[in-house]
C-alpha cells in the first residue's frame, strides 16, 4: 500500500530512508513550535492554544502535502508571516487578532483560487525579481530588529529612537550565546542547530533561575481559546485589503521560491525545469492556511528546511507524513514549550533573518533602477516596523524610478497597477 501510495521505487527509496529523512526534516523546523507561540502571545493569543494550533495546523499540512502532492516538503507557520500578524497588523494597525485570523483565512482562501484557477503564474511573473527578493530581506531584517527587541540588545530611546541595551545583561548574554551555538553547529553540518540552540539556552536559563520548570511532557492545553475565533465581519474592511494583500503576496513568493529550491535539491523538477504537480503542492499550502487560521495561528506555508530532509535522502510524500506524525506528538509537549523564554529564540530569530538576507546577492546592484527599489523595501520595512509598509513603499518606488529614469518599458501591467492600489491606500487611509 505504501509503494503504491507513495511510489518508492520509481523515487529510489526505501521506507528507512523516507522515515530519516522525515525526523531530520522535522528537527531542523522544530523550532516553530517555540517561536511561533511566543511570537503569537505578544498579539494577546493563548500561548497554549497557538502551541496547539501551531502543531495540528502543521500536520495538516505535512499530511495533505505528502499524501495528495506526494512532495517531501514539510509546512508549518511560517516565520516572518507571524511577525507580520502581531507586530504589524495587531501591534501597529490596531486590529484584534481575531480579525487578523479572519485577513489570514481570506488570503488563504485566495491562494487556493489563484492556485485552482492557475493564476500564480503570470502573478509571479509580473512581480520583479529584485522586489521579491527585497521583500524576503526586508522581513529578516524585521526579524532580526524582534529578536534584538526581545533580548534587550536594542531598546527604544527618545533621544536616536532606538539605542543599544543592557549587553551584560542575562538574556542579552544568553542570546548571543544562541545564535553563536547555532551558527557553530550548523558550520558543523548539525540539522538540529536551531532546536539544539533553544533547548541548550532554556536549560541554562533553567540552572540560573531564569526560567521556571513547568514539566516537560503532558495532555495538550486546550485550543478552544483561539478555535474558531474568526472575526469575518471586520475583513472586509477598505484599510483590511493591504492586510490580505500583504499575506497573500508574502506566502506566495515564499511558497513558490521554498518549492523551487526544494525540488531542484531533490532532482525533482522534470525535464523542462517545472514542477508536476505544482497545483496539488500549492492546494496543500492553501488548504493548510486556511485550517491554521480556523484553529488559531498564522499563515502556513512550505519550510525551506525541507531541504535537509531531501539532503538525507527523501525524496516522497512519505517524508512528509512523518513529519506531520511528529508535528501530532509535539502537541503532548506543550510544558517544555511554555517554559522557552524570548531570549532562548532571539538568536534563533537573528539567524533565520540572515537565511532570509541571502538573497541579495541576486539583486543586479549595477542597475540602480533595480537596486534602489530593494533598499527602499529593506530599510523601510524594519524601521516603519511594518511588512505591508515596506512592501508598498517597495513597489511604489520601483514603479516611479522607472518612469522617472525613461525605463518605462519595463514596467508591466501587473505590478503598476498593484503600485497604484498603494499609493490609493496611502492617499485616502
């Protein structure tokens, strides 16, 4: 049943090598399970319940992912995206994270229609190279200036808006120790790093006194405080459709650029560079969102982190399975969970911002009409403290600069009119 659900032996793998790749895959996103929960409580959200729903939204997923698309990529609440709904749609905008839940489950909606409906495509296509590759750096650098914030590293201050902290402090200490551990271990070839780092961390917290000891493994907490906590009514909001935008476009790229790199690792792609089964992958995700967003976490979406479980040999649907199994048995581990502090996922944070900072090297710096565009979005995302911000600002600039350097014919339909709608936003909000 197995071969035949699963195609091993058309893949060249065995049953042992897709149950590895499975557990490497999961120990190298097993992060999430921490941060997001952390992440999601600074919106006012049930730290025990968003652990719950951060875990089943996985699974959910892992499982459809794997069974339907038969791909070994793994999805989970993706990091950047969570930020997004706390900081910027809940913290700065002022929306109850109910209606952030409702803007997340209606984006979602609309990645399944565009994945149904086959128009990822030419959306994809109409958006510069250099501004998706601005928006991924941009929301690093917005996670690097969080993970910053919560160890107490930088601070506010009224004098140059923001300062250097308390660096002898215990959690500034602890989350240089963090991210020092985990780029020494993932140097060292070591999966894990970033879960090996949180665990290492909040132990150390625990010898010193700086962390409490609520157990270790128990019942899951109850979902109930964020299940089904949709606020529909307020979505439909003029001012709410950035928001969703905001979403959409960011799970977008980071879906169809985590799905390239994955498949192009495993050999996975067919002999014309495409994907098959593109659609079904892309429902997995859509799906997945949309499930998350009823049980209570942010946008799911597909983990470049798959890589490493394609790096030891999966190559079916079948790794993902495994990894949605243990997504389901993390959930009786919501104590050890509760007892990670901020400062035990600041350096996490911080090196998953340099992941996502990468990417410029892509960016063609000799063409200013490309570059400026991409510092635009960088610079302005971390310190307007807001994606939507920088994204719209991002394209707003690019759209401009083209026309103001006689580059007109460059632009396309898509991304101009997209441009416009913002600037609408910006004039009349």
């Amino acid at each position: 049943m197995i071969e035949k659900l699963f195609k091993l032996k058309q893949h060249h793998t065995t049953i042992k090598t897709e149950i590895v790749a499975g557990i490497t895959t999961f120990l190298t996103m097993a992060y999430i399970i921490f941060l997001n929960p952390n992440i999601l409580a600074d919106a006012g959200m049930d730290h025990g319940a968003v652990f719950v729903a951060t875990c089943i939204a996985a699974a959910i997923g892992c499982l459809i992912m794997g069974l339907y698309a038969n791909y070994p990529i793994a999805l989970a609440p993706g990091m950047g995206l969570n930020a997004f709904f706390t900081y910027t749609v809940v913290g700065e905008m002022g929306y109850t994270w109910q209606t952030a839940l409702a803007a997340v489950f209606l984006s979602g909606l609309c990645f399944l229609f565009l994945s149904l409906f086959k128009v990822r495509e030419w959306i994809i296509n109409s958006i510069p190279l250099g501004l998706r590759l601005g928006i991924t750096a941009g929301i690093g650098l917005f996670l690097a200036l969080i993970g910053l914030k919560s160890a107490g590293i930088i601070v506010a201050s009224p004098a140059t808006l923001v300062t250097l902290g308390d660096i002898g402090s215990f959690p500034a200490i602890m989350s240089a120790v963090g991210f020092f551990l985990i780029i020494a271990l993932v140097q060292r070839g070591m999966n894990s790093a970033v879960f090996i780092s949180i665990l290492t961390v909040t132990l150390v917290g625990l010898v010193f006194g700086e962390v409490q000891y609520q157990g270790i493994v128990s019942m899951p907490p109850s979902i109930m405080p964020t299940f089904m906590q949709m606020n529909l009514s307020a979505v439909f909001e003029v001012s709410m459709l950035s928001v969703v935008f905001a979403f959409l476009f960011v799970d977008l790229f980071d879906t169809s650029g985590t799905l390239i790199a994955v498949s192009q690792r495993g050999g996975l792609l067919d002999d014309q560079g495409k994907l098959p089964r593109l659609n079904r992958a892309l429902t997995a995700d859509s799906v997945a969102t949309i499930a998350g967003s009823a049980l209570g976490t942010s946008t799911t979406t597909s983990y470049i982190e798959s890589t490493a479980g394609v790096s030891a040999g999966g190559r079916t649907g079948l790794t993902a399975v495994v990894v949605g199994i243990l997504f389901l048995l993390a959930v009786f581990f919501a104590p050890l969970a509760g007892m990670v502090p901020a400062f035990a996922t600041a350096g996490a944070l911080f090196y998953v911002a340099m992941l996502m900072m990468s990417g410029l090297t892509h960016v063609e710096w000799e063409d200013l009409t490309e570059a400026a565009p991409v510092v635009v979005v960088c610079v302005l995302m971390p310190l307007s403290f807001s994606i939507a911000t920088g994204i719209a600002l991002g394209f707003i600039s690019y759209v401009l600069i083209k026309i103001a350097c006689g580059r007109a014919k460059d632009l396309n339909l898509g991304v101009v009119v997209i441009a416009a709608l913002f600037l609408l936003k910006f004039i009349y909000a």
